[in-house]
C-alpha cells in the first residue's frame, strides 16, 4: 500500500494553465485562487493514468470541486453513479465517494476493477445497521418486505428485498405492494417518506451525522436574513424539512435549481454539493448553512492518484452476498425503468 507522504509531487509547469484555462475559470468561482497552481499537477497526473489505465473516474456530488470538476468523467447522486457503474464500458472504474457507493458500483459491475481511493470513507448511515440487525426485524415483523437505503452496507443491501435512494424512495416503498414496510436505516428519510405515502413504515433508528445538524433555526435565519428560498435534503430532521420550500435528493435540488432559478438559495445539505451547484448557476446567490461530510472528505487528488497509479483499495464483495444484493438493487433500477416506460 502506498504511504502518501512518499508520493512524488508531480511537476508544476506554466503549460498547464494554458491546457487547463477552462477549469481554471470553473475553479476560482469555488476554491481559493492560490489553491489552484497546487491542485493542476495533480489533476494533470491523474488524468493521464486514467487514460494509459482505460479507467473512468466517477465522482459523486458531495466530492469536492478539484476532485468533481477536475478528474471526473461521470458525476451524480449515489442513483446515477450505480446506473453509470452498470452500464458503462470501462473496465477499471475509480469512485470518488464513500464505500457504500463503491460497494454498489461492484454488485451492478462485478466484472469490473473498482478501486475507492480510501476504504475508511464510511457513512454514519451505513455504520448504523448489520445484516443481523435485518434478520431480527424480520424475524419480529414476519412477511414484511424490507426497503434499504442505498446508504447501507453489501451485506445488509443481501438481506434487503429492495433498495432506494432518496430520489425513489416512495416509489420503491408503493412498488413493493403492501400495507407495511421496514424501511432502513434513515429515520429522518423514513418519516418523510411516510408523509408521502398510505403504507405505513417501520424504521430503524439510523441518522445521517452531517444532515441531522442542521436546525429549524438556521433555516428560519436565512430566510429572514436574506430572503432566501430553502431547499433540503430528506435526511435532514422534520422540524427542519418543515421550514423549507422544497426537500429533494441531490439531483432533484439540481432540477429545482434549474426550474426555479432564484435570485437567492439556501441549500440545507453537504456543502460541497452547493460549490458544485454554485458553478452551474452563476446567477443565484448560495447562503450557507454548511456541513461538510467527514467521510467524502477523506477522499483527495493525492489518493485518486495513488489507487490508480498502485492499482490499490480495491472492492471486494462475497459472490452470495453480491448476487443477492444485486437481486435488491436490480429491484430498484426496474422500478425507475417502469416510471420512465
Ligand atoms: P444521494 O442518494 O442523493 O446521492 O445522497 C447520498 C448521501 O449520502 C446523502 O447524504
Ligand atoms: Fe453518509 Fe451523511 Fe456522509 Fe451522506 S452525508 S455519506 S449520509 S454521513
């Protein structure tokens, strides 16, 4: 395993803002300017493995904005990535998220190297439940079907009937054809879905460490203070869902961006995502809150380098445990199939 400090530092050359003058632009809108002369090098270093690999890097929208707007191929919330994983030709693919992301990139492409560039960026979410956690809720609520979140581990997506992300959660729970459902392991997502649905949810008791932090009072702030539309993301508490004029995933807050287009926003959810947003939209003012996710974080262009340059951290999954998971997640992609026919 490659020890960081012992990467070389690759050579910064004046060419290099010439070649890369378009991200430049990008990036000073969202990083400090004396940041940037230390990122290119490095953008530079991995774009070129990429290419002698044949690897696609996939970065999802939390990474930040030298990561998602300077090595990634495909970006998008945890949906689009597992889609991108299954479907795309590449035979090495990089992903620039957290270790559950990566993990469903491998059950929907077990064919495929996928490499993480650090495996303890990890999910308090995921962190929150085993499969033994699954088997006793079954065992307690018998013939009720379990829905997991995408934010969960192999082991418990293999003991799930169906999986989904916050951007097809009512969906996936209505798909499933009955009065009741366990619904794992957000309880914040899980309350919202069960607002938006007659079947009634049973849920674990999971949070989301950077989301549950967020306060109706922040969000009552920025809208007296500045005037600004709220906009949220599900995992966030009730009281603050509450307050805001729209909850949505992480792509459905794009679209929103895109249809609304308000003069000014506040987007109670990862930080990251709103820079990455903030560049899209150029017009609308962002206001904070802000959170940053710990675990996302971890992930940087020195590791990006490192795991394709050494091959390493690669996505290991049990060949049960996958085919099984496989069967949930494939549930999920056939219901997005069937609203989309
Ligand atoms: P998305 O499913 O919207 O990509 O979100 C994943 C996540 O970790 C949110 O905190
Ligand atoms: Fe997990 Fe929350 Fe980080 Fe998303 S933001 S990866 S749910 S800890």
């Amino acid at each position: 395993m490659t020890d960081q400090a012992s990467l070389p530092v690759p050579i910064w050359c004046d060419e290099l803002e010439y070649e890369y003058a378009a991200l430049v632009e990008r990036l000073e809108l969202l990083v400090p300017c004396l940041e940037i002369p230390l990122h290119l090098p490095w953008i530079d270093a991995i774009n070129r493995l990429k290419k002698q690999r044949g690897a696609v890097v996939m970065a999802h929208s939390y990474q930040s904005p030298e990561i998602f707007h300077g090595v990634a191929d495909i970006t998008g919330d945890s949906l689009g990535l597992a889609h991108a994983a299954a479907t795309c030709d590449a035979p090495l693919i990089v992903l620039c998220g957290v270790h559950f992301m990566a993990e469903s990139a491998k059950i929907l492409a077990p064919e495929k190297t996928v490499l993480i560039p650090d495996l303890e960026a990890g999910c308090s979410l995921a962190s929150s439940i085993t499969a033994a956690d699954v088997l006793a809720l079954r065992a307690r609520h018998p013939g009720v079907p379990v829905v997991s979140y995408a934010n969960t581990p192999a082991a418990v997506k293999a003991e799930s009937d169906a999986i989904c992300t916050s951007a097809n959660a009512v969906q996936v729970v209505e798909s499933m054809g009955t009065d009741r459902v366990i619904f794992l392991p957000d309880e914040f997502l899980g309350r919202h879905v069960a607002s938006q649905t007659r079947v009634e949810l049973v849920l674990w008791h999971g949070r989301c460490e950077v989301h549950e932090k967020f306060t109706a009072q922040q969000a009552r702030h920025a809208r007296e203070q500045f005037d600004a539309k709220l906009v949220a993301h599900p995992e966030c508490p009730p009281e603050v869902l509450a307050e805001v004029d729209f909850v949505g995933s992480t792509t459905a807050m794009g679209r929103w961006l895109e249809r609304e287009r308000p003069e000014r926003v506040a987007l109670i959810t990862e930080c990251s995502m709103a820079d990455n947003l903030r560049a899209q939209f150029p017009a609308t003012q962002f206001i904070g809150p802000c959170n940053l996710c710990p675990h996302m974080q971890r992930i940087t262009l020195q590791n990006v380098y490192a795991c394709l340059r050494d091959l390493q951290h690669m996505i290991e999954i049990p060949a049960d445990v996958g085919v099984r998971a496989r069967a949930a997640l494939d549930r999920m992609l056939s219901v997005g199939r069937r609203e989309r026919a």
